[in-house]
C-alpha cells in the first residue's frame, strides 16, 4: 500500500524512467553506437557477474542528452608520444647502445666474480640440506666451468664452515671427476686431483680434527690419485697430524683391497722413518694391522729385508736420503739401527719364530751393531715371557757367534722371574750332551735354577 502512495505521489525511486520508457530507449540506442566508434571515451561497463539497476535516483533527461550530444561532436587526439618511465622526478631513457657496448676483460670478470659470490651465499641455507639436493648439483655444475680465481673463492666458501657446506665439497669433486669421464679417453684429472688436494690441505690445516672430514673426503673420493697420495703422506710425515693421516691409510688399507698393498707400503715407510714419534706412531698401527692374516706375510718380510740391513759394515744411505740414486756411507748409530729394528722388534712378541732370524743377523754384524741389539733388546723380550718355545729352541740351536744374544735373553727373563722347570732340565740336558755354550746370568733369589743346574752355572 505505501509503494502505491508513493508512486501515485511520484515519489518513489524509477518513476521517472516509467513515465519515459521509448526516450530512455532512444537514448541507450544513441549510447551504444557511439560505444562501437569511441570506447575509450565511455564509462568502463559493469564486470560479468555484476547486474546494473533499473532503479536510478530523480533526475531531468535533458542534461543528460545535451551531455551525449556533446561527447559525439568532441574530437578524438590520438597521441603519439611515447610513455616516459620517472623515478625520483627524472626521466630515465632506455638506449640500445648501451646493451652492445664491448666491455674490457677485467670488467667483465669482475661482474662474474660477483655474480658467483651472491650464488653462493643464497644457497648457504641450502647447501647443507639434504633434501635439497637439485640447487647443490646445480651450482656444483657451475662451479666446474668457472677458472681459478673464482674456484679459489668456492673454496674459500667452504673451507670456512665445512660442516654447514661439505656436501656442496663432495658434490664438487664428483662433477669434477663427471666432466673427465664425459671427455675419456682424452680427459684429464688435473681440474679433479686439485680441487681434491685444495679441499685436504685447508682441511689439514685446521686445528680440530675430530669432524674427521679429512678421512671420509679420502674414502668417498673417486680415485686416489698419486698426487692426493702425497698429501695424506706428508700429513704422516708432521708429528701434528701424523695420527690423521696414519689413520686414513688404515682406512685405506681396508676399504680398497685393489691398492693395499700401496697404502700399507707407505705406512711401513714410515716405521723406519727418522722421526722418532712419527715411526713410534706408525709401528703402533703396523702392529694392529698385523693380526690380519693376509697382511701378515707382507709385514714380515719388510721387516726382516730392513733387519738384514745390520750386517752391512756401515748404514746404508736409504735410511737418511730419501734419493735412492744418492750413495752416502755412514758408521751405525744407535738411532740408524733402532730405525732398522724398531718394526721387527715390534713384532716378535705377537710371532715369536723371529727371534732365530735376529740371532742369524746379530751373529754376523759388527760390534757395535751387536752392542746397540742388546741394549734394545730388553722390552720384546720381556713380553715373550718365560714360556716362550722359541726361545728354548733357540738355546738348543744357538747359531755361532749368538751366544752373547741367548745369554742377555735368559738374563732378561731371569729379572723377571724363575726360569722355567722344563726350560731348566733342557738346560741341563744340553749341557750334559755338550750343545750348551751358553754360560747363565746367577741371582740371589734364583734358587730353583740352581737346583736343576748345580754344576753347570757359574756367577758373573
């Protein structure tokens, strides 16, 4: 009821296009031509999905006619000038000149430079995430192709948190191996062995070696080139990262049987070396390797071939010059004969048959190289221990010239303790037959051996 008051009143909202429907008509149908020829100088249309109102407010028709009758006679100017870019009240131009302009060598790399340094630190966060692997082999790729100053500065990167970033390390040296295999036969390892040696010798250097990074790099490398080969023995060689480096070619030694027997060489090497903790270090891991059975015979006779040095008249010059070529005669020392005997010595306790080889050399060497034996002697000859039957068949078959060597062993174990009653009674029977020429060491606590041999030991 009020609706049909208000529009009785004209009132209401939408009388006025009632009143004038065909007029309203007309002048849509005046609109929509002048849409198809100027658009631009229209209101933009309602988006699809919205509807228009019907309903508009009371208002005359007549300005809204004189307004369409004067968009239609205004002109059109179509500008041809171009759109300038502004920024901070300046116009900024774009020339083409600028794009192919040649730049020198060193600006070039400069921008290289620093184009790779901001890779680099992006992928920080990611370079030690293994989940994200795709952008690692990425840039490691990339790095591959780069020259020496920017792998220097790759590898200054990594060298400074190798526990955030070893995995961009590793992912390094396999594209570096990648790239020489895709160009076998005619590749080269070169751009490989050095990025490996780069990576171990600032890995040498750091102070804490407890990450072990050095080892596994070595044991996760592809190939163990001659090179890297020389860098892990040089770590042998410094009496502060001897341990390090003795400790990959034991891993070594074990995880690549094809080349054992290069790795242990270097390792034996080193138990006659002239450093003496450097060769203590090394006899300590030779011993360890030695209860392997396959690697026992190998040990044994490198030992005994520098044994045999003892009954040259002077130390040989492979003892003190590393040039083989080089012939340099030298007296025996107490040191050049420790160097000789520190493995052997090592191992007698753990194979006690060598003891009949030491006698054979000892009986053929010179006096002072006898001396220096006895006085080394002491220790390997304490862990044998009374028992040993060995050393009672070495008193049955003394060679000529090993007496002095038999009697400071049975010195030696007498300090220790009692002889043994079936060592005793063999010493008798010996002697009663005439084969004993060895004259017993006599102490004041020795009374069962002086039970079992009355008339056959004599005091000195």
């Amino acid at each position: 009821m009020m609706a049909k008051q208000m529009v009785s009143a004209d009132a209401a909202r939408g009388v006025e296009q009632i009143k004038f429907p065909k007029r309203k008509q007309k002048g849509m149908k005046r609109v929509k031509q002048e849409n198809e020829l100027i658009k631009n100088h229209l209101s933009p249309l309602p988006q699809q999905g919205q509807t228009s109102s019907v309903v508009t407010c009371i208002e005359s028709s007549q300005p809204q006619e004189a307004l369409h009758a004067k968009q239609c006679t205004e002109p059109i100017n179509l500008s041809t000038k171009k759109r300038s870019h502004k920024r901070n009240g300046q116009e900024k131009i774009f020339h083409w000149s600028g794009t192919n302009q040649k730049m020198s060598d060193s600006h070039m790399e400069n921008l290289m430079f620093a184009a790779v340094d901001r890779i680099i630190h992006s992928l920080e966060d990611i370079a030690h995430n293994r989940a994200s692997q795709i952008p690692v082999k990425i840039l490691s790729r990339l790095i591959t192709q780069l020259d020496r100053r920017m792998k220097a500065a790759v590898m200054d990167f990594i060298l400074e948190d190798i526990k955030k970033r070893h995995h961009l390390a590793f992912a390094w040296i396999f594209q570096e191996y990648s790239v020489y295999l895709n160009q076998y036969p005619l590749g080269s390892l070169q751009d490989y062995e050095e990025c490996l040696i780069s990576l171990l010798l600032g890995l040498q250097a750091k102070p804490d070696h407890k990450d072990k990074f050095f080892s596994r790099l070595v044991l996760e490398a592809p190939v163990v080139t001659d090179g890297v080969l020389e860098v892990i023995k040089r770590c042998c060689e410094d009496e502060t990262t001897a341990y390090l480096g003795m400790s990959t070619f034991r891993d070594l030694i074990f995880s690549r049987p094809a080349r054992r027997f290069q790795y242990l060489h270097v390792l034996l090497d080193l138990c006659c070396g002239e450093k003496v903790m450097v060769r203590r270090q090394a006899v300590m891991f030779v011993k360890m390797m030695h209860e392997k059975d396959h690697l026992q015979e190998y040990i044994e006779k490198f030992a005994l071939n520098y044994l045999q040095l003892l009954v040259l008249p002077v130390a040989p010059s492979v003892l003190f010059v590393a040039d083989e070529d080089i012939e340099v005669a030298a007296p025996w020392t107490e040191e050049t004969v420790k160097q000789c005997l520190s493995l052997y010595l090592a191992l007698l306790p753990q194979n006690h048959k060598l003891i009949h080889e030491l006698a054979c050399v000892y009986a053929s060497a010179v006096s002072d190289v006898q001396y220096i034996v006895l006085h080394i002697l002491q220790q390997p000859i304490r862990e044998m221990g009374l028992n040993s039957p060995e050393i009672s068949l070495l008193m049955e078959n003394c060679p000529k010239g090993a007496e002095t060597l038999v009697k400071h062993c049975l010195y030696i174990l007498s300090n220790k303790g009692f002889y043994s009653s079936r060592r005793s009674k063999r010493m008798c029977s010996n002697r009663h037959q005439g084969r004993d020429k060895v004259k017993l060491p006599i102490h004041e606590d020795q009374t069962k051996l002086i039970s079992y041999q009355p008339a056959y030991t004599t005091k000195q």
